[in-house]
C-alpha cells in the first residue's frame, strides 16, 4: 500500500508540476503548499481506507488540483486589480461623458430634463409631465403665447386698482377677451413695495420668498397647490434652522427661543409634505414669523386648513402669504439677538382656476388679514379685498394677469365659493 500510495504522490507532483508549467510558476514559491498537499493527502488515506484505490486516487488529483488553483489565485489578483481598476476607471469616464451629454440636452432643450442644484440636497434632475411637454411640443402657439402674454404684463406693470363692485369671482374675463389660454408660470409671485430696499428673493423648490432683512423675516410666500400637492408624502420635519442662503443671514431658531412666540410657518408644513426637499425646506427660518401660539395653532391652523379645502376644489391655488409690514421695523416689538419683528397682522391672498381642457374656465380670488393673536372668530370674519392687502403691505399681486381681469379679481370683498369651516 505505501509503494502505491508514492506511486500516486508522484503522479500528484507531476500534475501539480504540470499545471505550474503552464501558468508560468516558479516551483520554489510552491514549498509550502507541497507540505499541506502532503497532510491533505494522508488524511485523506487515513479517513478513506474503504475506498478502492482508484475512488482514492481520483479524490487525491480533485484535491490537488484544487490545491493547485489556490495557489495560482495567489498570483491572480495582482492582474485582477490592475483589470478591476481599468474598467472603473472606464465606467467613470463613460458616466461622466453621459452626464455631461444630459446637461447640454437639457440646456439645449432637447431632452425635458432641469439640473438645478441645491444647497441642502445637491444635484436635483427633474423629469417633467410628459404629458404637458408632449402638449408644449404639439401645441407650441399656446405656450408661446402665455410667454408674450407674462413679457406685455411685466411691462405695463399693473395699473392702479378701481373699485369695482363686482364679485370675485369672473368668468367674462375669459370670454371678453378671448383668452381662453392656462394662466401664465410665476402668477403667484408678486411685485415688492417699490419704497424699500432690504429685499432678498429665495426660490425654493416648493416656493418662492421675499425676505426682509430689516425684520428678519419674509414679507412674502408663494406657492402653488394643485391636486397632486395635496397628496401627504413624507411626515412633518421639524428641523428648524437658520436659512444659509440668505446673504445678509437669516433669523435663527435661538431668536424664538423664551421669546414667547411660536416659530409659525408661512408656506405650511402640511402644504410642503409632497416632496421630503419640500417639506425639509419648509423649516427654515426665513420661511418663519413669530405668531402668538393661540393664533398660530387657532385661527391661522383653520385657515391654513381651509385653503387646502379651496385647492381640493380647483386645478390649480395660487398662494401669497405674509405678515403685514405697514411700518419701519423699528415701530415693532422685536424678538431674539437678531430683533425679529413681531407683526401685528398676517394676510392670505389666493387666486383658485379651473380648467375645462386647457381653456380657463373660473377664476376666484380671496384675501384675508387676520391679526396676530386670540380669537375665537371664523376665518371668515377676516375677509377682506386684494386690494386692502395691496394697500396695507404695498405689495402688487397678479400683475401678470391682464389687467381687466386683476382689477376686477382684487376688487372683489366676497368670493363666490362658500368658505369652509
Ligand atoms: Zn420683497
């Protein structure tokens, strides 16, 4: 038996022999396994005895042979790493080609991507409605249009508002003068108080904000909700903090702090929860005001409640909300390091449209100011007109829409829609 068994183990070495042969080996470097190739094999006698004696020999050679790979992976890596690193590298280089190739389409146009980036999130691409982009490219003539229409708006500026005892709500603007087209982009962004200074605009992805760096707060919030918005998508944040992109910095959640004040939204939480950049966003303090916590958690929360009740019925709300600042800063009680101004009045201006297809098909406005404290009073008891807010806070609502229409709307003291409670 122990003649065969070294008769086998050369057969074994010369296999191993071979096999380095052929991937180019040194023998030398291999010493070390030849020993574990040896204990492997007479364990493998001792627990095999029963075997024939060619079960045993074809065992040996499998284990040798796998043997003899381990030790040729020794020298695989190297190469390995060398491949591995290659094809990375290539992969890279291919990414950011592909990347760079999307950027230039999407700023050509061609393809319907926006790469914006933000401050919080990085990178943020877009992917439009298809819908809506198919519709821009078949029908391009009403999207130009709706251009020319915000370029001739923008250039009047809004002219003065008449009093007007029409309602609030109009469809003759649409049939008079024959736009029957979508309301242009940007309607919800008003038109600052020209007798200032301290204005900063922030566009956010969820809304857009005027901040006042003088009382450490936005004179302005703007935002859409359409029936999609209204759809809960993340839970509340609560991650208050400072607003890095404010130039002049904004106020901080230490200001609120023992002030006595609630750190009260303006765009609300509950109307950001579609997106989690969106209601991340909604946090930040110049999106804040300090509300007396029975108005903000009272009378506020219900109408903040009821304007979600308005968009539920509508294509699409137009939002603008804020404090009324009718005075110099220093004519208000103030809060924290950063003296935030305490208003002493908060406003809601919206504008509802429904649509049939693409033609407009109502248009209702509503305009609220409601003072900054307790009350056990409906919201609707603080209805007021556009105009009063105009009036009050100096700022131009709608100026994009035409003028027939914006007069007739900001004029208006009783929306046609019953209001919800
Ligand atoms: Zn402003």
């Amino acid at each position: 038996m122990a003649k065969k068994g070294d008769h086998k183990k050369e057969d074994v070495n010369k296999t191993k022999a071979s096999n380095k042969k052929e991937a180019g080996i040194k023998t030398d470097k291999s010493k070390k396994p030849d020993h574990d190739t040896k204990k492997k094999q007479t364990d493998s006698k001792q627990t095999d005895k029963k075997q024939s004696g060619d079960e045993q020999s074809a065992r040996k050679k499998i284990i040798i042979n796998s043997q003899t790979v381990s030790d040729l992976s020794e020298h695989l890596p190297i190469k390995g790493k060398h491949k591995i690193g290659k094809r990375l590298l290539i992969a890279f280089i291919i990414l950011i080609c592909l990347c760079g190739l999307a950027f230039g389409l999407s700023k050509a146009g061609i393809i319907p991507i926006t790469i914006t980036y933000l401050e919080d999130q990085g990178l943020l691409i877009e992917f439009p409605d298809p819908a809506e982009f198919y519709r821009q490219k078949t029908h391009p003539e009403e999207y130009a249009q709706t251009d020319l229409q915000k370029e001739d708006s923008t250039a009047q500026g809004s002219s003065a508002v008449q009093g007007s005892s029409a309602t609030a709500q109009t469809e003759s603007g649409v049939t008079e003068t024959g736009n029957t087209l979508l309301l242009p982009d940007g309607l919800e962004i008003p038109l600052c108080p020209t007798d200032s200074h301290d204005h900063e605009r922030r566009v956010l992805s969820g809304f857009t904000l005027c901040y006042r760096e003088d009382y450490e707060q936005p004179e302005w919030v703007a935002y859409t909700i359409t029936p999609e918005k209204l759809v809960k998508e993340t839970e509340r944040a609560n991650n208050f903090r400072a607003d890095p992109q404010i130039s002049t910095g904004s106020a901080t959640p230490d200001d609120y702090k023992a002030s006595g004040y609630d750190r009260g939204h303006l765009a609300p939480a509950a109307d950001m929860a579609y997106s989690d950049a969106t209601m991340r966003e909604s946090f930040y303090m110049s999106n804040m005001s300090p509300q007396e916590p029975s108005f903000n958690r009272g009378i506020w929360n219900n109408l903040e409640n009821d304007v979600r009740a308005i968009a539920a019925g509508c294509d699409c709300l137009y939002v603008i909300t804020g404090p009324v600042l009718e005075k110099p800063a220093s004519k208000y009680a103030h809060i924290g390091t950063n003296e935030v101004s305490v208003p002493e009045y908060y406003y809601k201006v919206l504008l509802a449209v429904t649509y049939e297809g693409t033609q407009r098909e109502s248009v209702t406005s509503y305009a609220y100011i409601v003072p900054n404290g307790k009350t056990d009073e409906n919201p609707s008891k603080f209805i007021c007109t556009i105009d009063d807010v105009e009036k009050r806070t100096g700022i131009d609502f709608f100026s994009l829409l035409e003028d027939g229409l914006e007069n007739e709307l900001e004029a208006g003291t009783k929306p046609t829609a019953e209001i919800i409670n």
